[in-house]
C-alpha cells in the first residue's frame, strides 16, 4: 500500500551490512557484484528489525544499512534519523548528506541527536543506503527512522517535545525565583535550590531535539547536558544537607559527595572535548554514581523521615520518584533499543521539584511564624517595662508591711499566702522584664559540664514525691563553650522544672550530651504525659501554655537564651510517650561574638 503525501511514515525493513563496502582502484564504492565488480551480492545483505547494535559486530566500527523508500511524493522529503556515530547516506548511489568529520582516523563520539536528512524528490520508491563509523559500544539508529516532509517532521518534533520544553522551562523559572528570594532573605537552602531548578531546567531542555534548531552542535549540547546533570545532583544533595544537617558524621559525608560529583565534572569533561574519552561512556560511569548518591540519599532521608521529621516525609516520596528517573535513564543509555519510557523520568523529577517546594514553602512559614512571635515579644516586652516597674515598688511596700503583720501574730496561714502570692507575681514580673530588657550575654569560656552538673545537683538535693531519677549521659566530661553560665542554668532548670512537673507518678528524666565537630548537642528526655500535636504546634507562641498555673513564657525565653548563644532549641513530644527537648550550642572555637 502507498501511503498518502502528507502522513509521517516509519520507514522498516531495513538489511544491513557489517564492515566497508569494497572499493575501485579510483576509491569509489563498488554498489554490485557482477562483471569487475567485486559489490555485496543481495544474499550478504541481513535483514533484521533490529537497527541499533545487531548481532555479530565483533570489533568492526563500521555497518552499511540499506532500505527500499515507499513510493510517496513531497515536494520537500525529509528522513527523522537518530544515528549513533558520524554517517553518511547515499540515494541512486550519490552522497547526499554527511554527518561528522570523516577526514581523520578514528571515529570520536560525535552525539546522537535526531538529524533532519533532506531527500532529492526523485529518490522514492528507491534504495537508500547509511554508512555509519563508531567506535562506541553503540552503533546504528533507534527508533526507525520517520519519512514525511521537512515541515511535517518539525511539527511532530514539537508536539512531542514541547511538554519537555515547557518544563525545563519551569525549572529554570522556579530556580530563578529561588536565587531571587536567597538574595533577600540570605537563607542558604534557598540558594541551593535555586541552583538545582536552573540546572535541571537545562539538563531537560538539552535532552530535546528541538534545541539544534536554535545552534546546531549536538556534541557541545551533550557536554552541556552532562554538565547540568553534575551540577544538578550536587545541587540536590548540598541542599538536603542545608535542610537537615545538624554536623553528624553522615551529614560531613554527605557535603563531600556533592561535591566528589563536581569534580567528576571538571575532571572528565575537558577530555571529552579533546576526544580523549567517548562522552556516551562518561555518561554510562556517572550514570552508576548517580544511581549510588541517589542509594545513600534515599537511606539518608528514609532515616529521617522513620524518625517522624515531617519534612524528610515529604522529600522521601520525591526522592522515590527521583531514584526512579535515574533508574530510567541508566538503562535507556544501557539499552537504548528497548526503552521508551521518557515520560515517567520527567514525572519523577517534577514530584521531586514539588516535595522539595513543599518543604520550603514549610519552613518559609514557620520563619514568618517565629518572626511575628518575635515581633509579638517585642511588643509585649515595652508593655511589661511600663507595667514592672509601676508595680514593683507597691509590692515591695506591701511585702515588708505583711511581714510585720506576721511578727506580730496575725494570722500565719493567711500571711503566707498572701506572700507566696505577691512572689508569685514577682517571678511574672521578672520574667516580663526579661523579654522587655534582656541582659545581653557575658560570653566566656566555661566547661558545659560543669554548667549542667551545677543544675542537677540542686535537683537531685532537693526531695521529690513521688521520686524522679536524673541520669546524665556525656561523650566527654569537659565541654568547652563560649556562655553565660547563669543564663544557661536558667534554661537548664527551666527544661527540668518542666519535665519534673510533666511526671506527676514519678519516673527518669535522661540527659544525653554528645560532642560533635563542631557543635555539641543535648537532649532533655523525660517520660512524662507528652504534648499533643495541636498543642505542640502553638509552643512557640509566647503565653501560650498547657499547665495550670503556667505563664507561657518560660520556653519563649529558654529558646531566646539559646539563640543568643548562636544555638538552636528543638522540642518533639507525643502525648503519653514523653517530650524531648534538643539544644545545639556551637563549641568555643566557631562561634563568633559580635
């Protein structure tokens, strides 16, 4: 059947030919066998459907394919091809298209993009012949080549693609917007973002056909592609590290593979442009260490996320389908003939781009959430200032008259509430008078140890019941950091009040230490009643509390001792199974004083 002027063809049944055709004395191709020609007989000739990689290469470099063209007629026929090596094609036994340098020995890795091949008009319905030269592990066309006119084809190109374009464009938009928004806010995971975005944005852009139409050099558009994919997966990695790295051994790790992934880059990729190394073999080694720094990204996440961390949550299904993508495109480059799939590897990077907005969406919230409960507390602060200070000295006078009164044999039961009252609002009042005018710290070099041990041992002196064990757990008994001791005991006694308070039938409170390269990290672990999760959320709130009695004010305070000490305060609780308060102080040499 002749199919219609204007309908895209796939053009099959190819046969083909290993190794040169035999040549005149003239170096001209001897197309037959017969009379003094010594051509390939049509019986030499294979058919196969398999056009990439047939059987039976050896160590030959070199395939003739040859293939009858359906009799259509455009008045501008094209050939679709997507050939691995330099080629060149022949109609009525003439050389009408060259693809690659075939003046020097060898035959370097020259890209495999689809070519547009121009047809003469009176070459249908006749045999077509493609020489192609390579000495990579790949040789030949996948998929079959596709037969319309040159205006048909680029339409096709476009309709297929186009969704490609589109979201490399995305990426590349969504990482500016990222950068755009670190130069204002100066938050690191926003910068490594960014950079992910723009770089995947151009990995996806120069994995499509459509980009030669603007500079036709598949070879620098493969050295790009490579390129963006190095830098993309650094990116990805020192991001994640930025979101969850608290200086552990795996996070130190972690910023070393990020960037082992940038010197793959700069090592290889000047000697593939000098034709050194095969590029196709390149991306073949760096696809298997993707695939493995994708294995220990997975681990480090799922880690997290099994730890309840509801932003590793989020990130692990992006991951998933991330490892996905690369799982896809390791062996599409491994078995190119029989994978067709692009689709799922482009969804796995966009559920991947997503969970990571998600979880930078989460912490740009709860930035502006501390930021308005810090405004809050500064507001509240001038309030308090006003009010201590008009207060304080009626107390004072009121204080001293009730202690006369109880020398004088008044009622002690009634004297002694009525004091234990007035020093209840006293410590209030102190306590607003902190937040209006908080004394700036006297930063000195002190034994952390010894800070925490003074704490405990008023607790441990003092009779409890029901009884409550303290057992303090340390990786090194001197802890050097730069503090104001009295502040920090303020925050110690204030972790243990609440953990004492929150175990009305008695129990352990654990306190673990552990030194790290640069930090030293402390955990309060109690088994009291826990906290529950719509009431954790609203912890951070000043004077908001779940205790009868309670001012709200002593956490607002302990987290604004420990970020002057350029440290951070964490709290994870689940009601009826305890609360863990995390502190993380910087050790004497890093921190900066200001």
């Amino acid at each position: 059947m002749i199919p219609k002027s204007g309908t895209p063809v796939s053009v099959e049944n190819w046969e083909y030919h290993w190794g040169q055709f035999p040549m005149d004395e003239e170096g001209n191709f001897q197309w037959e066998r017969g009379g003094n020609y010594e051509g390939i007989h049509n019986d030499i000739w294979i058919s196969s459907i398999i056009t990439l990689n047939p059987p039976h290469r050896g160590a030959r470099n070199v395939i003739w394919y040859r293939v009858q063209l359906p009799p259509t007629q455009w008045s501008d026929p094209s050939l679709n091809i997507q050939v691995h090596g330099k080629f060149r094609i022949y109609s009525e036994k003439k050389l009408i298209y060259q693809f690659g340098d075939f003046s020097k020995e060898g035959t370097p890795y020259q890209g495999n993009a689809p070519r547009i091949v121009p047809l003469p008009t009176d070459s249908m319905g006749k045999m077509l012949y493609v020489e192609i030269h390579s000495d990579s592990k790949n040789i030949g066309f996948n998929p079959y080549p596709t037969l319309a006119s040159h205006s048909e084809i680029i339409l096709d190109l476009l309709k297929k693609q186009s969704d490609r374009l589109i979201i490399g464009c995305f990426y590349i938009l969504t990482g500016m917007i990222s950068l755009s928004s670190y130069f204002r806010l100066r938050i690191k995971p926003f910068f490594t973002f960014g950079l992910f975005g723009i770089f995947f944005g151009i990995y996806t852009i120069c994995r499509t056909t459509i980009i030669n139409f603007f500079y036709d050099s598949p070879l620098l558009w493969a050295d790009v592609e490579l390129a963006a994919l190095v830098g993309g997966m650094a990116s990805v990695i020192a991001f994640l590290v930025q979101m969850f790295g608290e200086d552990r051994p795996q996070d130190r790790a972690l910023n070393v593979l990020w960037k082992l992934h940038l010197i793959f880059a700069v090592v290889t990729i000047p000697f593939i442009r000098v034709h050194t190394l095969q590029l196709d073999e390149v991306m073949f080694v760096y696809h298997i260490f993707m695939l493995a720094s994708l294995l220990v990204l997975n681990v480090y996440v799922a880690v997290m996320a099994y730890q309840k961390n509801r932003d590793a949550q989020i990130v692990l299904l992006g991951t998933l389908f991330f490892s996905l993508m690369g799982v896809i495109d390791f062996f599409n480059h491994l078995f190119p003939q029989n994978m067709v799939i692009f689709s799922i590897s482009y969804l796995g990077m966009v559920v991947f781009l997503f969970s990571l907005i998600g979880v930078l969406i989460r912490r740009t919230v709860d930035m502006i959430a501390r930021l308005r409960n810090s405004e809050k507390l500064s507001l509240v602060g001038q309030l308090a200032a006003g009010i201590a200070h008009e207060v304080r000295n009626p107390l004072t006078i009121i204080s001293g008259n009730l202690q006369l009164m109880q020398q004088k044999g008044y009622s002690e039961e009634t004297s002694q509430l009525m004091l234990s009252e007035i020093k209840r609002i006293n410590s209030i009042l102190n306590e607003f008078l902190y937040l209006a005018k908080p004394n700036s710290p006297k930063l000195e070099v002190n034994n952390l140890m010894e800070v925490l041990n003074d704490v405990v041992y008023l607790f441990q002196s003092q009779v409890m019941n029901p009884p409550i064990q303290i057992i303090v757990t340390a990786t090194d008994k001197v802890l050097l950091v730069k503090c104001d001791p009295n502040q920090l005991k303020k925050v110690f006694v204030n972790l243990l009040r609440n953990a004492v308070e929150a175990m009305p039938d008695g129990g352990k409170i654990r306190i673990v230490v552990r030194k790290l390269k640069v930090n030293v990290i402390m955990e309060f672990i109690d088994e009291g009643t826990g906290i529950a999760a719509s009431n954790l959320k609203r912890l951070n709130e000043p004077f908001y509390t779940t205790k009868e009695g309670g001012t709200g004010l002593g956490l607002s305070i302990s987290r604004k001792i420990i970020e002057e000490h350029q440290g951070k305060l964490q709290l994870e609780s689940e009601l009826n199974h305890g609360t863990i308060v995390k502190i993380v102080l910087p050790l004497a040499r890093k921190i900066m004083i200001s």
